[in-house]
C-alpha cells in the first residue's frame, strides 16, 4: 500500500519505513519557529524540562513580528525577553526588527523551509509552509517547548484528503478567492485534523505567492497541515535561497486518501467572508452596499509581492474613498524594497492609503490599526472573528486584495472585476 506526502515525510522523520493514519510517531524536529509571542510562553515549560542547551540537530529561527515597533510597555519587555533568549543560545537565524517581517513569509524567502522537512511553531499559520512540500503545523507553547528542548515530538499521522482543483481561472480571481471558496463548501468534519494534499491544474500553475495564501488559509479549514506537491516552481523559488535540500517527497500512485474532492472553479466570482466566521462566505456582488470603513492589504496571507501589483494596478491614478483608511502592510523588508523599486509604494501613498512595516499588528489587532465600535474593515487578513481586530463591536469581512483595493476606492465593499476588466487588466 502506498503512502501520501504527509505519511512518507513523518514516516522518514520516525526512521520508520511507512507509517499510517491514527499511528503515533515520533519524529525527529528539522525546525523551530519562534516569535516574540511565542518565545515567552516557551520559558516556564523549557525551564520545568531541564533545558539549558537546545540540540543542534534543531534549526531555530526567531522573527519577532507581532508587536514590533513595541507599541507597549509589556511588548517592549517581551521583545527584550526574546532578543536575550536568543543571545543566550547563539541563535544565528535571529531577525531583529528592520532586518526581516512577518514570520511566514520571512522563512521562505531566507531559505528556511525546504521540501520534506518537519517544521513547527507556536502560531497557528504554520501550515503555510506546506506550499513547499513540507510537514508544517502550529503548536502551543508546551509542545513547541519539548520539540525545541528535546530535538522531537510525538504526532499522530493524520488521514489525508486530496482537494484536486480544475477549471479555467477567470479574471481577478485569486488564491485567497479559492481559499474562501474552500471554506464555504469543504465543512469542517471532511478535513479537520487532516492532512489537505492540493492538486490538480490550478495548483499547478499557481505562483509561490498564491501557493502560500492557500496553505495559510488551510488552517481555517481545520487541517491540521496543508501541503503541495513540490515541482519545477518550488525549486525556482528555493534555488536561490537555500544551500541544500531534501529529497523532495511525493504521494504514491497507490496512496490512500481518506477522501477525494474535485473543484472546478471555471465559473467562480470574488468571494468575501462575512463577519463572524471565516466560512460565512459570500459572492462579493451580493455584498456590495456595505459601506467599509477601512481597507487593510496585508498580513501573512496577502501581503506579498503578487498581492500589492494587483492593489496598485487598480489604485493608480485613483484615490481612496474619503470615508476609509487603507492601511497597507507588505510582508517583509524584502517586499517593501521590492514594492519600493516597483514605484507601488508611491501609487499607494498618492492615492491616499498609508504604509506600515512589515507586521502582524493590525491583522490581529494588536496596534497600528484598530477599529472603533461600529466601524467596518475589509481585509485580505486571514480571520474575520468578533474582537479580531479591535472592538468587539466592529465587523471585518476577508477578500482578496483586489476585493480590498476596489472597495477603498468605492467605500463600499466592491467587484474588482469591473475595474480590472475596464482598465484592461486580467
């Protein structure tokens, strides 16, 4: 019987041959991702392991991007906290603010996951790293800690579901698109605690970028990691940033699925999820008389390259709607050079949006964008729950950046087709 990717890379971290669905490995740890909210909460259970040394078989990189500038006292002290922790452990892939980003993207582009590793963190979005063909789930901070301290951890081999998308990819319909997409028709029993495999001709041809917001959005679905097959744009997009690399993994023909399911989105529009569930999604035509008050484009599932072209495209030579904020976030320093080069930066800045470091901030809430009770937010952010970004009275509804940057110009929440195609832009 053959095996999926999940299955050979736990089985190949546990020295086991094969392993399958419902076994308990244990299995060797390749990475470690810590932030300055998780690397507090590591402290007490390392100390109560006995830790003082972390293994070197262990890659460790720490990015602090939560509350970065510190926008308090308390975040000050825990960033002070994680900058002393990584001194004390020699920690080379340490990104002090200014020097990296948001945690997700920075450990693509600096070369830090690679196909077939096994790579944890306490932050839910880890799943994000499956766009490489890697192993790649969050943990809480107990978890993190042993795999951290110890160099392993147990895992219980999840089933696998195949979601194999087909169809003809229409105009201003993205990955965050189908993400929402996803959300709405896969319920939370078909891939909860699963290992979601994506195929088929649309993943294919997907970019890096679009690859990342998918796996990003996964954990909404439930999955307990998301992961895609490794090919020719894989290794494009890692040639340069990695030295070395894993044999890539990939299913057997004879893997079992525990379910497969096909998508043709030929006909599909721009989605939004509705406020309060990120699976309270819409066509974006129906919702199209809510009045926003802010636009946010950013965060780890939207804040790449990709994600500000479509934005600028539609916001050049226009102006942001007098009535809205629009906050814009690029994921990394990288992006920001990038975004500065390209000229984006400034159809951003002329058209009246404001531009913030590389981030989590206003995604989660934590500053540089909250709303007021009453207020209305869209966001190519990746939750949309009560209180997610400030009051618990303000409603946030998730689309596309192309969705967001519409709606700033409108004030209301927007098709980006109609410009997209008016402007001659597919």
């Amino acid at each position: 019987m053959g095996m999926t990717i999940t299955e050979k890379i736990l089985a190949r971290a546990s020295g086991r041959k094969a392993c399958a669905p419902g076994e308990i490995v244990e299995a060797d740890i390749d990475v470690v991702m810590l932030h300055d909210i998780g690397t507090p909460g590591i402290q007490t259970p390392l100390k109560e392991l006995g830790v003082e040394k972390l293994p070197s078989s262990v890659e460790v990189v720490m990015i602090p991007d939560h509350f970065v500038p510190a926008p308090t006292v308390k975040a000050a002290e825990n960033l002070k906290l994680t900058r002393e922790f990584a001194k004390k452990h020699q920690i080379k892939s340490y990104y002090e603010i200014g020097r990296g980003g948001i945690c997700h993207q920075v450990m693509a582009e600096k070369g830090h996951v690679k196909p077939g590793q096994v790579i944890v963190a306490p932050d839910s979005h880890t799943t994000t790293y499956g766009a490489f063909g890697a192993y790649a789930t969050g943990l809480g901070v107990t978890d993190t800690a042993i795999a951290l301290g110890i160099g392993k951890l147990w895992f219980k081999v999840p089933p696998s579901v195949k979601v194999v998308i087909r169809g003809k990819q229409g105009p201003a319909i993205s990955a965050k698109d189908i993400s929402l997409f996803l959300l709405k028709e896969l319920s939370s029993e078909e891939v909860l605690n699963r290992a979601v495999e994506f195929g088929g001709e649309i993943i294919e041809k997907m970019s890096v970028d679009g690859r990342m917001c998918l796996c990003d959005m996964a954990m909404e679905m439930g999955a307990e990691n998301c992961i895609i097959p490794p090919d020719s744009t894989t290794m494009d997009y890692l040639k340069e940033r990695v030295k070395t690399l894993l044999s890539a993994v990939f299913s057997d023909a004879d893997a079992v699925y525990e379910r497969e399911i096909e998508f043709d989105i030929s006909t599909l529009e721009p989605q939004i999820a509705c406020p309060p569930t990120t699976s309270n999604v819409k066509k974006v035509r129906e919702m199209k008389k809510v009045k926003i008050d802010q636009a946010f484009l950013g965060s780890c599932t939207n804040g790449r390259m990709e994600d500000l072209r479509i934005a600028a495209r539609i916001l050049k030579d226009e102006k942001v709607h007098p009535d809205v904020r629009l906050i814009i976030t690029p994921a990394s320093q990288e992006i920001y050079l990038q975004a500065m080069k390209e000229g984006l930066l400034e159809i951003f800045v002329k058209a009246g949006g404001t531009i913030t470091n590389p981030t989590c901030g206003v995604c989660f809430g934590g500053h540089s964008g909250l709303l007021a009770p009453g207020e209305v937010c869209i966001s190519s952010s990746n939750r949309n729950f009560i209180g997610r970004m400030g009051s618990p009275k303000a409603e946030v509804y998730l689309a596309s950046p192309a969705t967001v940057a519409a709606s700033a110009v409108e004030g209301k929440i927007s098709d980006p087709r109609e410009r997209l195609i008016k402007g001659g832009l597919k």
